[in-house]
C-alpha cells in the first residue's frame, strides 16, 4: 500500500480559501482513484474565526463546480507541524507565520506556498482572496 500523505492547506480565517483548496483536492483525487492516498485538513493562522461556517459563497461557487463541502474554521495547531508531511499555505504572511512557528529545519520545510505548484503562479504567488 502507498505512503499514506498527510496534507494541510492554510489561510488567515480556514473559511474561504484553504477549506476550498482542501476540497477541491480531495474532490480531484477522489475522481482519479487517490483519495485512499490522502489525509487532508485546512485551517487558519488567525484565531478571529474559529468555529464560524466556511465561506457560504465559497461552497455555492464550488458546488457549481461539483465540488460539495461544508465545515466550520479552526486555528493551525503547532503540533500540525510534525504531523502533516506537507503544508501549503495561501500566501506569504501566512506562510511567515508558519515558518515562525516552525522550531526545526525539517519542519519548516514542509511549509510552502500552494502556488508554487502552479505553472502559472510562480514561487512568491499568492491564492487572492475573495
């Protein structure tokens, strides 16, 4: 069985864009087969929203899309940085603040930003906010 890949997608509130990025992952690797390969979560560096409902004109416009989620936000937890094996954060003041939480080399390098993995975004790109 394949290495099983714990994956966390942070923003400042985990109520727009890492709970849309999380399931929208989890929405494509369940269309290809992966999803058995994948733990997901999201969550936010700002403690302002924890225990809000995600985003309501996020999930319609994701619905529309096929993607169906739904979720309240919760705060990135200092412990997520050893048990999450990558974590990608929206944009650069939240991976700041990640990367200052990180206490070791090892975890601050599991901590980039999303767009880096976007052919069209580059290494300092940030996932706008709505």
């Amino acid at each position: 069985m394949a290495h099983i890949r714990r994956i966390g997608f942070v923003c400042l509130g985990n109520i727009g864009r890492s709970p849309l990025a999380e399931h929208l992952f989890r929405h494509l690797a369940r269309q290809m087969g992966l999803d058995d390969r994948y733990e997901l979560t999201s969550a936010g560096t700002s403690s302002r929203y924890i225990g809000y409902p995600y985003d309501e004109h996020m999930m319609r416009l994701a619905a529309r899309h096929g993607v169906r989620y739904q979720g309240f936000a919760r705060r990135f937890q200092r412990s997520e940085l050893e048990s999450l094996d990558l974590i990608l954060a929206m944009d650069g003041q939240n991976w700041a603040v990640l990367t200052a939480m990180a206490g070791t080399p090892d975890q601050q390098e599991k901590i980039h930003l999303l767009r880096e993995y976007d052919p069209q975004g580059g290494k300092f790109a940030a996932v706008p906010d709505p």
